[in-house]
C-alpha cells in the first residue's frame, strides 16, 4: 500500500509539472490554432537563463529566476509571437508546425553550443526533507511541486473566469471575429496568450530541472509528454490539460512498476490511442465542430 | 594535455602530433562516420570514444582500416569479439565486477543484493557479469531493474528497489542517470548502501547529485584522488589547465596518449599496423614510462590489467579506501 501510494504521489508530482506544459498547448491552439512542438525546448530554456544569471552574471538564484523569467516573457512569448507565429499564421497550421519544430533543434543546439552538452545541476527551490504519509516518503519536494503547479493553474482559470482581460481572451478565442466588433483588442489578447504559455513553461522548468538536470536535450521528453497528455485530457480544455498530465504522470510510474520498465513509454502512446478510438475529443474536451 | 607535453618534449620519433576532434554527441552512428572521417584524414591512431554504444559500432571501421583505437569504453563485449585494434585505457566490467562482489561479500557480509542498471550495451554487459558473480558468491538478486537510456525519472524504480529487502543496491547506470538516481534515492529516504562503479562515484556525478552521493561506494579502475603521486600530479596539472577536476575520462584520454607514444617508440616506425601489433602483450611500467601513470598491461584481446581503488564519497570528496591488486 504504501508503495502504490509512493508510486502514486511521484506520479502526480512529475504529472502536474507536465500539465503546466500541456496547458501552454492547450492555450496556443485556443488563442491561434497554434500547435507548438517546440514546447518541450521552451521549458527546456528558462533553466538554462538561471543558470547564465546565476554563473555568468553572478546573480543570486531568486533574481536568476527572475531574470529567466523576463527573458522568457521576451524570447519566448513576444519574440516568438512576432517573427515565428505572424508571419506563418496566414499559410495554415501546416507551416507553422514545421516552423516550431525547427525552432526546438535551434533551441536545443544553441544550448548545446553556447553554453554546454552536459546535463548541469539546477537547485531545488524547496528543502529535500522528507515527511511520511501512510508509510510512503513525500519529499517537500513533490509536494511543492504539486502545490505549486496547482496553484498556477487555479490562478490561471481564476484569471480567464474572473477577469474583464480573461474573458477577453476566451471570447477572442472562441470567435476573433465577433469579438473584435465587441471591441475586444484581439491582437492583445493573442499576445497575453503566449506570454502565459512563457510563464507557465518558465514555471515548469523551474519545477522539473532540479530532478531532470537541465540539459539541452530535455525538451524532447517533456514535449512529447505534454503533447500526449493535452489530447488524452482534451486539447481545447485548460482543466483537460490538468487532468492529461496527472494521469500520464502517474500512469508512466504505475506503468514502470507493474508491468514493464521497459515498455513504460508505450503506456501514455497506448492511453492515447485508447483515448483517441473511444473519445476522440479527450477525457475533459468539447467535440469542436469545423466547416470544410 | 598530454598532446601538448608529448609535443613539447619533440613529440613521437621527432615528429610533432597532430590533434583533431570529432564529436560523436553519444550517438553511434554519428561517431561511426566521425570514425571514419578521422581515418579518411589520415589519422595514425585513435582515442576514443567513451560510449560502449558508439565503440561497439564504430571500432569496426578503425579495424577494417587497420587502426589502433585507445577506448575509454567498459562493456565486456568490446575486448570479446576478437577485433585486433581495439584497446582499453581501462579495464571492462568482467574485470571489476569480481573484486566488487568480494567486497559485498566479504567486508559488508550482504547476502541479499538489488541491482539497477542501464539497458544498453554497457549496462548489459556489467549486469550480466555482475549477476554471474552474485551466483559464483552466493548473494540473493532479490530486485532486477533495469532502466532505460537516458531516462529521467526514477522514482519507480527507486521504489521498487527499496521496497525489496536487499541489504545494499548495485547501481550500474550512465553518469547523469545515476546522478537523477541519487537524488531520487535521497528524496525516497533509501537507507542501504548503494554501490557501484566509476559511473555512480564519479566526480562528475558528485558534481551533478551534490550531497546525494554521499555515502556512496565504488570501485574505480582511475581516480584524481589514487594514492599515486604521478595520478595526483596528473589532475593538479589539469586542474589548473582547465579549472575544473579531472574525472576518469580525463585520465583515460592522458594514459591513451602516452601509451600509443611509448607503443611508437618501441617499434621505432610510424606503422599502425606494427603498433597495434606491438601492443598486445606489452607491459609499460610507470617508471620507465611516466605518461602511463600507472604499470599497465594490455593482453592479446586488447584488455587491461592494472591495480584498482575502493572510493567512498563523503562531503562531495572521492575517498580511497583501498588498493585492488591487478587481476
């Protein structure tokens, strides 16, 4: 029991880091049909800025993630708006995959150039202490970062629901249009949306790097990962996301202990395509209707 | 570095060396045509690669071309498959994992043992020989895990391996995954020894684990730390060169270099096809040849022989223990 319950709390833990990821998906292709497989290397990144503030710049940890932050919001949210996004928006979605997937192996080789091939220690924000829950031993760690991820996305689905700005940004999701005669700055919006798509990938990193190590070929896993639990939880639902996550996170540690370490990455394929043949919409999405 | 000094002192029968690196980025097929880039450029040997993957691939190009190849690599495989050119600058694991069960046995009295290890060609190899000596000892193989290349999170598999009632955990992975392992056992409260190889004690491990890998123990073919002046002297030179701590690799690269000088110098011609005959069944003694650091015997299949360390790390040190004899 206790083993099933340690299995289960890592799980959540390494599942809500992923969910901060999936929900930038989610939020991308709410905002601008937008599908980011360069999403991985954007939570790649922001450790790496920490760790240029912290060794290059000798800035302490907190104004490092500072900094990482700022940067982020910069290169991977405006930056990344204006000269990836815009200008393929007008050709399809197709272009503008392409275009984030080359933009991932530039994020990842410049790390690997500029700053280094090896996996980097990156400090844990909280104590390793460990506390004992029912005979498992939760690290402050997990649990912080539970807590945190949980917290990022009750103030994120707080401020769409509650707030004159998040209501503006759901409506210039669900139809630009109108929402620009109802005199909604969609261009704003749009952008607002991928600024919260660079906190919440900045957020991820700082929460997975410690355990990961910060390296450039992070991004890979955490994409593919987040990817995979954005459609089992529904690609157009924020809450979809969430729960995409934690269940991939938890269903990857179950998998590795019970069935076969080996086979533990075809379990989360194996849930997608159950999930694809039985609710094609996702475990928490609305079926999305299209005229061709 | 040790180009550097072989060069300084008029380099290899008077010739100065020439150094070119091709970066392998751990991907077999990637070193495989950098392997062969080097050989298409003229190159009179090889060092390298570390990778048991990537040598496993690529040291049947330096074969066909005839190529002495100086390999950091430790899977038993490498020195098995009757390849004339290929030779270790540190010993397999068939070679290590003996004197790590002897001690299991014998000064910590295990008599029930969890193994964790990479699924790959290094892991498998010491695995395999790790196993076979568990069976020759007498210790229970209570928990089997393996893990895959490169993976990043283990708390299932620390899970597994604490819940399993063994008395000490042999951790067998690739240096950065032992690193995430360490932490992970740390964060789940393992409380058993855990023992292993270069890969678990290593400084870079100890670099990326922090005080995760205090407490660990492992049995190392080269350390910074030996109690050997010329490898002490080695890592300070290093040290100061790069300004940052020698770890095994960087030893294995030195003593490959100087050992295809001295090789060279033997036979007294620049012919690889002569050095690499030359090496097999050479003995170079430290004193007489100071690059070595350390005597070392090359056999006919390539292998090493030459004394080992028992390190312990504690505060974020590497520690000698004890001195191995060759075997």
């Amino acid at each position: 029991m206790a083993e099933f319950l340690q299995i289960t709390l890592s799980g959540l833990a390494t599942g809500s880091i992923y969910a901060l990821a999936a929900i930038g998906f989610t939020l991308l292709w709410q905002a601008s049909q937008t599908i980011n497989f360069a999403q991985g290397e954007f939570v790649m990144l922001p450790a790496f800025f920490v760790l240029i503030g912290m060794h290059v710049l000798g800035l302490p940890l907190f104004v490092a993630m500072l900094f990482a932050l700022l940067l982020s919001l910069i290169l991977l949210g405006a930056m990344f708006k204006k000269l990836v996004i815009e200008p393929m928006l007008p050709h399809g979605t197709l272009p503008i995959v392409m275009a984030t997937i080359a933009l991932g192996i530039l994020m990842k080789e410049s790390v690997k150039e500029f700053y280094s091939a090896e996996a980097q220690p990156f400090p844990a924000l909280v104590s390793d202490r460990t506390v004992d829950i029912f005979g498992a031993s939760v690290s402050f760690q997990d649990i912080a970062n539970l807590a945190i991820s949980l917290l990022v996305v009750v103030a994120l689905q707080f401020f769409l629901n509650g707030t004159r700005t998040g209501r503006c940004m759901q409506a210039t999701a669900q139809n630009p249009g109108v929402a620009e005669i109802l005199g909604v700055n969609i261009k704003r919006m749009v952008l607002y949306t991928f600024l919260i798509n660079a906190a919440l990938a900045t957020v991820a990193s700082f929460l997975i790097s410690p355990i990961y190590l910060a390296k450039f070929s992070n991004g890979e896993p955490i994409g593919l990962v987040a990817f995979i639990a954005a459609i089992v939880g529904g690609f157009n639902q924020i809450r979809g996301a969430l729960v995409g996550g934690l269940l991939i996170g938890v269903v990857d540690n179950l998998a590795a202990s019970y069935v076969s370490a080996q086979y533990r990455a075809a379990v989360p394929l194996l849930l997608l395509i159950v999930i694809i043949l039985v609710r094609p919409q996702g475990i928490m999405g609305k079926a999305e209707g299209r005229t061709v | 570095m040790a180009i550097e000094e072989i060069n300084a002192g008029g380099g290899i029968l008077g010739k100065q060396v020439e150094l070119t690196q091709y970066d392998s980025q751990s991907d077999a097929q990637t070193s495989r045509a950098m392997v062969q880039k080097a050989i298409d450029d003229g190159a009179f040997a090889l060092l390298g690669t570390v990778y048991s993957g990537s040598t496993i691939v690529n040291m049947l190009v330096a074969q066909q071309a005839g190529i002495p190849q100086m390999t950091g690599s430790e899977a038993p495989k490498i020195t098995a498959l009757g390849n004339p050119y290929i030779f270790r600058t540190s010993f397999g694991a068939q070679k290590s994992m003996p004197k790590i069960a002897a001690y299991l046995k014998d000064e910590m009295k295990v008599s029930k043992v969890a193994i964790a290890w990479v699924n790959s060609e290094f892991g498998k190899g010491g695995h395999d020989a790790f196993v076979a000596q568990m069976e020759e000892k007498g210790i229970e193989v209570v928990a089997d895990v393996p893990s895959e290349n490169a993976q990043a999170d283990f708390a299932s598999d620390v899970v597994k391996l604490k819940g399993s009632g063994a008395e000490a955990i042999f951790v067998y992975l690739t240096e950065e995954e032992s690193a995430r392992f360490l932490r992970e056992a740390k964060k789940q409260g393992v409380s058993v020894p855990l023992v292993g190889e270069t890969t678990l004690i290593g400084q870079k491990v100890i670099d990326l684990a922090g005080d995760a890998s205090d407490g660990t123990l492992g049995h190392v073919s080269l350390t910074p730390d030996a109690p050997i002046p010329a490898v002490q002297e080695m890592a300070k030179k290093f040290e100061e060169k790069y300004k940052y701590r020698a770890d095994h690799n960087a030893i294995k690269g030195y003593i490959g270099a100087y050992a295809i000088k001295y090789a060279t110098e033997l036979v007294g011609e620049l012919d690889s096809q002569k050095v690499a005959d030359k090496l097999h069944g050479l003995t170079l003694k430290a004193a007489e040849h100071p690059g070595v650091l350390m005597d070392i015997t090359w056999d006919d299949t390539g292998e090493v022989s030459r004394e080992s360390f028992l390190v312990g790390v504690e505060g974020g040190k590497q520690t000698v223990k004890a001195t191995l004899p060759a075997n």
